[in-house]
C-alpha cells in the first residue's frame, strides 16, 4: 500500500486509503473517487463481495475498478473482471509500468 500510494502521489495523483471495510465505506464517499483500486483481501470482507455490494449503490455503477491483488493464479484475472472490475493488477506491482496502466483506466473514465 505504501509503495502504490508512493507512486500515485508522486505522480500528482490525490490518493485515500482504507484498511478496512468500514474506512471503504467512508473513504468512498466524498466525492466519489474517479478510480477504486481494490485490494481483494480487505479485513472484514473478501473484494469480490464489496464490489458486489459498490456496484449495486447509485453512483458506483460507472466508477472504474481495479483488482490490485496477490491471487496471479490462472484464472483469477478473468474471475476478477466476470465480477465487475475494470481491471487486474497483479502484486507484486510493476513500478515500470504502474503509472502507465493507472492513467489508461482514467483516460477511459474520460472517454
């Protein structure tokens, strides 16, 4: 999480943290991010059920969402984007390449 936030930081990006379910919940709120970069093991509630419930609330349905996890198993990408993200990120990240996959799901937030 430092690491990540690290790099959206430093690359002009406003980031907000939660560690668990219930600071999700508050963080979330206001304003709506433009991205969710949701970790899939959240204490409290596993990241495919969050994202179950965030995609049923007004609001969520458009806001682009990012598996970021350590499940890099086969499948798990394509299990991860049949539940609803927009997209997987696989930890350990690629701090080559993260910036760039970051800001193409904001451009195609724009878009």
């Amino acid at each position: 999480m430092e690491l990540v936030s690290y790099l959206l930081e430093e690359n002009g990006m406003l980031v907000r943290i939660a560690r668990d379910v219930e600071e999700f919940q508050l963080v979330i709120r206001e304003p709506p991010p433009h991205l969710i970069l949701l970790d899939m093991h959240l204490p409290g509630k596993d990241g495919l059920t969050l994202l179950k419930e965030l995609r049923a609330e007004p609001g969520f349905t458009t806001i682009p969402v990012v598996a970021l996890t350590a499940h890099a198993m086969r499948g798990d990408r394509e299990r991860f984007l049949a539940a609803g993200c927009n997209g997987y990120i696989s930890k350990p990240i690629n701090v080559k390449t993260f910036i760039d996959e970051i800001r193409a799901f904001l451009t195609e937030e724009k878009a």
